[in-house]
C-alpha cells in the first residue's frame, strides 16, 4: 500500500469493526466481487485472503475494480494529502484537485511543480499507488457521481460542472468507473429514501463528508470573530460569504456565486449551498471549501502526535476535533495578517472591511439575490469582493484608517502578487512563498508563517513569534513567556502537525 502508514493487517481489523475514523484512509477491493468499498461499507465482510488494500480510490480503479454502489466511495472524506507523501506530490493534488488536469497537460503540471512529466508520475506510482492521470479521472467522475445522485441538474450541466469537455466522454467515463449510465445511476439514486439535497431554485446543496469528531462551534466561533463585514458573515450557525469564480467558456467576465456553510451532525457532514447552482468551476469551489473547512484532516493521526507532550495531550483530549480554518482567497488572508499585526482580532476586523467598503466592489448578480429572499429581507448579507491586487497596489489605504507603515506593506505585497513576483495559490511552493514575502518590507516571520498556515493550509507551519503562542506556554508550563527561538525548538516535537498544536494553544487561551 504506498504512501500509507498501515499495514494489511490494521486494515482489515478496521474493516471488521466499521471504524468511521479510517474512512478514506483506504480502500477495500475485493477480488472475488471485482469491486471497492469503504471500511464503513454495511456489506459483509470479505475474508482476509480476498481483500487488497489501496491508499486512494484512484489506485483501486487503476488495478481494475469498480466502485461500490452501496457505500458510495465517491463520498469518503478525502485522504489527507500530506499523509506519506512527498512535498511534490502534494502540492500536485491540490493542483490536480483545483482542476489543473481538466483543461491542462500533465506537462504542463509538472512544469508548474519545476519536475519532468516522468519523475512526477515515478513519485505518484511510488508514493500513491497510481499516476496523476488516474487521480484526475477518479476525481471527476466522482465529483459527477455526488452531482447526478445529490441534484436534478440536467446531464450536459453535470458534465460540464465536473470538468468533462463533451457529454459522450462523461457517459464513458461514468461507465467505466460504475458499470452504468448516469441515467440509470439517477434513477437508482431516486429509490433511495435518504437521497441528498436537491436543487432547489437556483441553488445547489452538496454533502461534503468528514472524519469524526469534528469541533464545528470552534471553527465557527473563530471565522465570525474575523468575518470581515460586507464580505463574509456568520450568522444562525452557518457561514456566508460571495466568491468570485473564473470565468465560464464563452465569457470575459469572471463570474459571482455566494456560498452558505452549515452543519449536519448526525451524518458527519457539511453542506455546502451554491446560487447559483452552475457556478463555473463547482468543482473547484468544493476542493476549496473541503479546504477552508479542513474536512480532510485525520484527528485520529494528528491527536496520536500532539497527545505525546505531556502539555498538548490535555488540550486535545478536551477538543479532539480540532480544525485549523482555512482562507478562500490566500491573497486576502495575507492582506488580513498584515492588518492584523499588532492589532486586536476586533481592530483588524474593522480595518479590513473599511478596505472592503472602500476599495471592494459590489457584487449580487440577479440569480444570487433571487435565490436570497428572505436573506435580503433580514439584511447585512455578504455583497462585496475583496479588492484586486493591482487596485491596492495603487490606492491610499490610508483612508481605511491604518498607520503608514501597514499601508505601505499593503501596497508593496499587492504590487508583488499583481506581477507575480510573491505566488500564493493553494498549489504554489510554500517555502518560496515565505521566502517571497519575507523579502517585502513590513512582513516578517510571523505574518508569513500565518499566511502560510491559513493561506496556503499548510499543516506544519508555525508562527513561533505569535505573542498569544508564547503566552500559552507559559501559563502551561508556570513560567515566563518563552523566546520566539525557544518555542520553535519546542515545537519540533509537534512535527508534522504544529498548525494543529498552535490552534489548541490559541483555544487555551
């Protein structure tokens, strides 16, 4: 099994006992049947001598087996993309997951990546037990999957969503992977009595899964205390925000679509709502959501680690499901950090919806406000995107009320990633991001390595010059508060999971 930590044998107890943590940590493929399961799949259990064991769903339909009509592998939580892999390899899933596949080469990947298309798929074949080819066609034709059963959305729109360039390729691509058209897979999903949301006007509701236990009031609580106004909100238990998305084929203009986040417990899920319900890139929007609500984390593995220092092991026991929240725009966010330096959460969250007022734009397409109703009636919804990079780069962000200084920092990082000279995408190299804004005027380690933490959703950074850090140690340990130098070395013991040891430290306060 490449690239996992668990053997054959740990598998298949987790196999015979329905253990949910491990659900999409591996697949079961059973040779007798030609089909893969889940470890929660409900069917019984196949003996030990006719089960093999893949890392992804990608590498168990390589080997030839079909996926598993009854436990839906479709709808796994995704395998943490860090776990086992090289540094290379995940960053080229978060690509891979972002669509780079879709309408790019694998050349084309692996020239953004700085490899060879050959080495990249040796690492791929070495590391996950497939090619990035795979992973890509996997990824689609599950994602169209989760969309025939979950909406009503005619066929041509679910192919297009999914990222197939015509319907006869997506008809194709569906058979291979579940032995049936998506039309007959329609109709079986309309007998079942649990069947998921629905489209319902010009929205769209998807079911994005999780590994329990999930801390969601955490995650919430910490979004609303920096929900930027005018932008984002949380409000009834869920999240908001408007999100601008790249442009559909046929356009100039790049498209706005406004998302709603909420809980549902009893099935271990988020559901995203989309208006409007064909939003270009869907799928792109979900990966960045799984992200930002970081759905695809193992609280089992990430737990086991933390728990060793006799100082976290407490702090996790307390919340074991404990999420580090990501950022949908990791331009924003890095412009949020360098407000935020020493400022109150409260202060940088006035400050950064001044920048929005004044500099943003307005943004409710008609399908938007038409599917929010009885959201206009109540007031205050999200209605304007962050500004642009090359508008902050030359705009006097001093009438949104911040010292020189920060205004100039602002100015000098948008002026960076307007030109490209500081890259900040979800599948950009993070150690050459850090050391891009470590070389701007007014940025230092710590905004960097929160950019990078919240940003870019890396799991092991860390900013150890973060004041509330420091004084979290020191009330655990009874002590002054520790150097930003010593409470690096400190974390090394936290290695790979420190963005989770950090979050527990700020919760502790």
């Amino acid at each position: 099994m490449a690239g996992m930590q668990l053997d054959a044998n740990t598998c298949y107890r987790a196999l015979e006992s329905r253990d949910r943590r491990f659900d999409g940590r591996f697949f079961t493929a059973v040779r007798t049947t030609g089909i893969y399961c889940r470890p929660i799949c409900p069917a019984r259990t196949p003996a030990r001598a006719n089960v093999d064991f893949y890392p992804s769903a990608a590498a168990a339909e390589s080997a030839g087996f079909r996926a598993c009509r009854r436990c839906r592998p479709d709808a796994a939580p995704g395998t943490p993309e860090w776990s086992g892999t090289s540094a290379v390899v995940s960053r080229a899933l978060r690509l891979i997951r972002s669509g780079a596949l879709n309408l790019g080469s694998l050349p084309e990947l692996a020239g953004r990546l700085g490899i060879g298309e050959r080495h990249l798929t040796r690492l791929f074949v070495e590391q996950l037990g497939t090619t990035p080819g795979a992973v890509a066609r996997t990824q689609r034709a599950h994602f169209a999957r989760r969309l025939i059963d979950q909406t009503r959305l005619p066929m041509t729109e679910v192919a297009l969503l999914a990222g197939y360039q015509s319907v006869r390729r997506f008809n194709d691509a569906i058979r291979e992977s579940f032995a049936f058209s998506p039309s007959e897979l329609r109709r079986a999903a309309g007998k079942r009595a649990n069947a998921a949301a629905e489209v319902e006007g010009p929205s769209i509701r998807l079911a994005l899964a999780y590994r329990p236990p999930y801390d969601w009031e955490g995650i919430l609580a910490y979004l609303a205390g920096r929900a930027i106004p005018g932008r984002e909100e949380v409000r009834d238990g869920s999240y908001r925000r408007l999100i601008q998305r790249p442009s559909a084929e046929g356009t100039t203009e790049a498209g706005t679509c406004r998302i709603e986040v909420r809980h549902l417990a009893e099935a271990c899920c988020l559901e995203l709502e989309v208006f409007p319900a064909t939003t270009p890139g869907l799928s792109e929007l979900v990966a960045d959501t799984r992200r930002v609500f970081d759905l695809d984390a193992d609280p089992g593995a990430i737990g086991e680690v933390l728990s060793a220092d006799t100082r976290l092991a407490p702090l996790v026991k307390d919340c074991p499901g404990q999420r580090v929240p990501g950022a949908y725009d990791p331009f924003e966010l890095a412009i949020r950090a360098i407000i935020g330096q020493q400022v109150s959460v409260k202060g940088a969250t006035t400050i950064a919806g001044r920048l929005v007022e004044r500099f943003g734009e307005s943004a409710v397409p008609a399908q938007v406000a038409a599917g929010a109703e009885t959201d206009a009636e109540a007031g205050g919804e999200p209605s304007r995107l962050f500004p642009r990079p090359e508008v902050l780069a030359t705009s006097r962000l001093q009438r949104a009320s911040m010292p020189q200084a920060r205004a100039d920092a602002i100015r000098v990082l948008a002026g960076a990633v307007a030109d490209g000279a500081v890259r900040l995408g979800h599948g950009e190299d993070p150690e050459a991001a850090r050391q891009a804004m470590l070389d701007l005027p007014g940025i230092g380690p710590w905004t960097a390595d929160y950019v990078l933490m919240r940003g870019m959703s890396q799991p092991d950074a860390f900013p150890s010059a973060d004041l509330g850090l420091r004084e979290a140690i020191a009330r655990l340990d009874g002590t002054s508060r520790p150097t930003a130098r010593a409470l690096e070395r400190l974390s090394e013991a936290w290695r790979p999971w420190r963005s989770y040891a950090a979050q527990h430290l700020w919760r502790s306060l």
